[in-house]
C-alpha cells in the first residue's frame, strides 16, 4: 500500500463517521495546520462519467468553501448512489454540515 492508502485507512477506522442521505463522511484530526480532504467514488455508483461528474462537484463545493472548513482535520467523503442524481446546490447543503463548514 502506498502512504496515501495508508492515509485513508487511518481516517476509515479511527475517525468519526457521519452518514447522510447522499454521503458517507469519515473526521480524523490530523495534527497539522491545515486540513485535507480526499474523495472515494467506487463503481457501484455507476459509470465512469457519473463518477467524474459527482468528482467534479464535490471538489468544486469544497473549493468554495473552504475557507470555512475547520482546520487540522483529514476528511474523507464517500458520496452514495443517490447523489449521482442529486442537485448541486442539495449536495451542498448537506455536505458543508457534516464537515462543520458554514454554507455561505
């Protein structure tokens, strides 16, 4: 495993897990002064291009808003097959909470 798998499966099993209707969110302090986020988009939730697609908007809402993203915290955010037809603006609503950012 290479030290980014590594990584992931750190914030997996001692990290706090929130689940919604359209994500699987997994929190775990990090001990820096910056937080980092990292995505999983496995095939069950369909094609490539519906995979790209849910990529594209979860970078796009926490680019946005990352200024109001708590420091110092590793985030993994695991998107359900429900948002591959959701709303931009309904995964953003329901996203920012989970990660205890402020939707502006």
């Amino acid at each position: 495993m290479c030290s980014s798998d590594l990584e992931f499966q750190r914030v997996y099993s001692k990290g706090a897990k929130k689940v919604s209707r359209f994500f699987v969110v997994f929190m775990l302090p990090n001990a820096l002064e910056h937080s980092r986020f990292g995505l999983t988009t496995p095939r069950k939730l369909g094609p490539a291009v519906q995979r790209n697609r849910i990529r594209r908007r979860l970078r796009e809402i926490f680019r946005l808003a990352w200024a109001s993203v708590p420091t110092g915290v590793d985030i993994v955010v695991n998107p359900r097959k429900p948002s591959t037809e959701a709303e931009f603006q309904d995964l953003r609503s329901e996203l920012l909470p989970l990660v205890g950012a402020q939707p502006q």
